[in-house]
C-alpha cells in the first residue's frame, strides 16, 4: 500500500534565515529520504557518503561541488552521487537552497 509523507519543519513558515535545517522523511532498511534547507551562507562541507544519494533540488538555487565540477542545483534538477564521490553543498549567492536526499542504503 503507498504511503504519504509530508516534510512539516519545511513549511516555508517554519524554514530558517539563519543555519541548516534537516528532516529525516523516511528511513527503512533499503533507502532513506532526507529534506535539506541551508540558509544564504551556509555550507555542507565536503564529505562523503558510502551509498549512491539521489539529489532533488526543491526550491532555492545552489552549487554542488566536488573535486573536479560544479553543478548547479536548479528547482526541479536531479544531481546522482557516487557511493564515495566527494561533495559539499552551499547556496548560490544570497538565496536559500531547499533539497531532498534519497539515500539507497541497499
């Protein structure tokens, strides 16, 4: 049966003009979605992940970077990751940037 999962902290009332705000939609044994807001001048540092992310970008604009590139995230923009690939996320100017993660743990 489907089910329906709705992000309540990320109600545009509820989303921050200061820090980085993260909402675990949904969590099981194969996959994990994760809603995402970085306020104007934050920053995800680089890092890594040891399972292949999906990247949907929601609302706001931002750039994700990796050692090599640079990818614009664009409302409506999917970005694929690697397990192991090297990013770091940060808003585009002086705007938000609002995504969610879809984790494939198996």
């Amino acid at each position: 049966m489907p089910k329906r999962f709705e992000a309540e902290l990320f109600e545009p009332k509820n989303l921050p003009e200061r820090g980085i705000l993260s909402e675990t939609i949904f969590k099981n044994d194969h996959t994990a979605m994760v809603m995402m807001h970085l306020a104007p001048g934050e920053e995800l540092n680089e890092h890594t992940s040891k399972f292949p992310v999906w990247i949907q970008t929601i609302d706001g604009r931002g750039v994700l970077k990796t050692p090599d590139d640079e990818q614009d995230m664009t409302p409506g923009s999917w970005i694929y990751l690697e397990p192991s690939e090297e990013h770091g996320v940060y808003p585009a100017g002086e705007t938000f940037v609002r995504f969610a993660l879809i984790i494939m743990k198996k």
